[in-house]
C-alpha cells in the first residue's frame, strides 16, 4: 500500500473521533506487515488521563487481533482552523517502539495525502526506554 492510501484511510478514521473537549481531531492508519490496516482515533474524557490517542487505538486493536509485525503508521490531524501537522506523543512513540524495528518502521505525518512528512521511529524516539 502507498503512504497516499495509509494517508487516506488515517483521513476517513479521523472522522470518527470523539474530541468533544479538545476539538482536535486525529486519525491514524496502522499498515501491519502483511497488508492489513488497522485505523484508530483518538478517544477522549472528561477526566484526560483514560484519554486515549489514534495511534494507541489503532495499535492496541491490531495486536488485540495478533498482530505483530508492523510496517508503517499515517497519522493526520486537525481542528477547526483546519489540519496542521500531527506527531505521535512520547506516550505512543514508546507504544511504537514496543512492537517495531526502529530503523524501517515508517511514521508518515500527513496534512492531506499530497503533503505529507516520513520519520523513521528512531529518528522521532533517539533515546528508546
């Protein structure tokens, strides 16, 4: 699948996010190894910390399924001023960093599918715990 596609998907699951507090909307698409996609938005609460962010969603209902082996991860966000440029927080780089080669899993950070950025986990998580 081409990171446009994963860029996508992320835009459609973002749509069903549940960001009554924030308004901020994220989306993420999940690209296991053998091509199935797994899609997750963020969750939130009233009581922020059960808050749960698109990229967790999206990786705790692939391995919750017995996935294992992951490729890439197209994550878009936004709010009413429109979309702005979305990176995993240090709570989700480190839920990445449980399941993924740090120097091929690709984290694609997406405005729309034609402007887009690719990091690799290493490079967004230096100093792994």
């Amino acid at each position: 699948m081409d990171r446009k596609e994963l860029i996508r998907q992320a835009l459609s699951a973002r749509e069903n996010s549940y960001s009554p507090y924030s308004h901020f909307r994220v989306g993420a698409a999940l690209l296991c190894n053998d091509g199935t996609v797994y899609t997750g938005c963020n969750i939130e609460n009233r009581a922020y910390g059960p808050t749960n962010c698109a990229e967790r969603t999206a990786f705790f209902k692939a391995v919750s399924e017995g996935q294992r082996d992951f490729s890439a991860i197209a994550i878009v966000g936004g709010g009413e001023e429109g979309p702005v440029w979305c990176y995993p927080c240090g709570v989700c780089r480190q839920v990445m960093a449980e399941f993924c080669d740090q120097d091929s899993f690709e984290i694609i950070c997406g405005r729309s599918d034609k402007e887009y950025q690719t990091y690799t986990l290493r490079e967004l998580l230096p100093k792994m715990f």
